[in-house]
C-alpha cells in the first residue's frame, strides 16, 4: 500500500527580513506563517525544527502503539517527546 501525504512551505524575501508559510494537504496547518524571527530569536511561532520534532514523535508513538498491541498489550496513553538542539557555529 502507498500512501501520499503533501505539505508544502512558501517563502518570500531574504532569510532575516523575508517571511513564509507552511500549509498541510489535510488543511491543519493553512498558511502558518515562520520566519526568521521564529525560527532563530524565539518568537512565538512554528518552526521546521519543531514541526520535523512532532512528526517523529507521531509516528514514534504509533509505531511503539503497533508494536504494543502485536506483544498483547493495550496502552493507555504514549506521550512522547522530542528535543532537537540546534548547534549555531560561532
């Protein structure tokens, strides 16, 4: 079987003044705006770190709900989390 899942990213301008969106097929995110400022100065906004860290977290925790369930076991819960370090040379 062969899923197909889109997502797509716009961007305008340069890295420091320019501005973007990220946009799902499913229609979750619709044109979330990120920039420079979200990404590197901590304003509040997404991020492809932080939404690449939610997506392995996703399918970590539905994979380890599969594997759960083929060993005999029900899981009540998983909540998974993930912590990416960003490394900025200096």
């Amino acid at each position: 079987m062969t899923i197909h899942k889109k997502g797509q990213a716009h961007w305008e301008g340069d890295i420091k003044r320019g501005k973007g969106t990220v946009s799902t097929e499913s229609g979750v995110l619709n044109q979330q705006p990120y920039g420079f400022n979200t990404r590197f100065e901590g304003e509040k906004g997404t991020n492809p770190e932080e939404l690449i860290g939610a997506a392995h977290a996703a399918c970590f925790s539905m994979a380890l709900s599969l594997m759960l369930g083929e060993a005999g076991f029900t899981p009540t819960s998983i909540d998974t989390t993930i912590l990416g370090r960003r490394c900025l040379a200096g």
